[in-house]
C-alpha cells in the first residue's frame, strides 16, 4: 500500500508543478490582454476566454498523460489496456468500470481521481479570475 501512495503522490505533485507553470502563463496572459484597451471589449473577452480555457484544457491532457505513464511504468492496468483511455476515465471521474486496475495498484485510481478533482476545481477558480478581470477592466478605466 504504501507504494501506491508514494507513486499516487509522486504522479500528483508532478501534475501540480504542471498546471501551476500553465495557471501562471495563463494569469501573466490574461493581466496582458486586460491592459490592452480596444473598443470591442465583447472580442476581447470571447478571445481571453478561449485562450483560458483552451490553455487549461491542455493541461488537463497532459496531466492524464502523466498517470497513464506512470501506469504504465508500474503496470497498474491490464495488460492490453488504452492507458490514455484509462488515466481519462479515472482523472475525470467518469468511472465506467470498464477497466480496473491491477489488484496491487488499485489506489491508484482514486488517487487520480482526487487529483483531476482538485485541479479541476482550480482551473475553475482560474477560469473565474480571469473572467472577472477582463470585465472589469473597462470599469475602472473610466472617470
């Protein structure tokens, strides 16, 4: 057991260190594009936002790529298993059943879970500031 925590940590802590590198690229952008004045502010946003999101859906996909090598490095899944397909389903909680895990890893797949939950809820809180701060922007501007 206390190898599937300390590789459930290990695989947590590197997606971290990635999606904090990509909220920081995301909130330097969004701070950039909020300075920018243009008189069609509906663009501006629509345009924040798909790079916000479009950037954080990336992360998002490394990060599953992430727990599908380290399955595969310790052979948590099935032999013949779409581990990409796998690390999805147990990243985003979906939980078809489908696939289980090898009975020596199976914390690992609550552990992913866990892990998408939070970074999930993170990017949302993200996706929230910078929607905030690209609308008011043009409010404190005036007079």
């Amino acid at each position: 057991m206390l190898r599937q925590i300390l590789v459930g940590v290990a695989v947590s802590v590197c997606n971290i260190a990635i999606h904090a590198c990509l909220m920081t690229a995301v909130i330097w952008a969004a701070r950039i594009a909020a300075a920018i004045s243009t008189s069609r502010q509906s663009l501006r946003l629509i345009t924040v936002m798909i790079a916000t999101v479009s950037l954080l859906m990336a992360a998002h996909f490394a990060e599953v790529l992430v727990w599908s090598l380290a399955y595969a490095i310790v052979g948590a899944a099935p032999e013949g298993t779409d581990l990409i397909y796998f690390a999805f389903v147990n990243y985003t909680t979906l939980g078809y059943g489908d696939v289980t895990p090898v009975e020596r890893w199976h914390l690992l797949g609550p552990m992913t879970a866990m892990n998408g939950v939070l970074l999930f809820g993170w990017s949302t809180a993200v996706i929230f500031e910078v929607l905030r701060r690209t609308l008011m922007t043009p409010q404190r501007r005036r007079p």
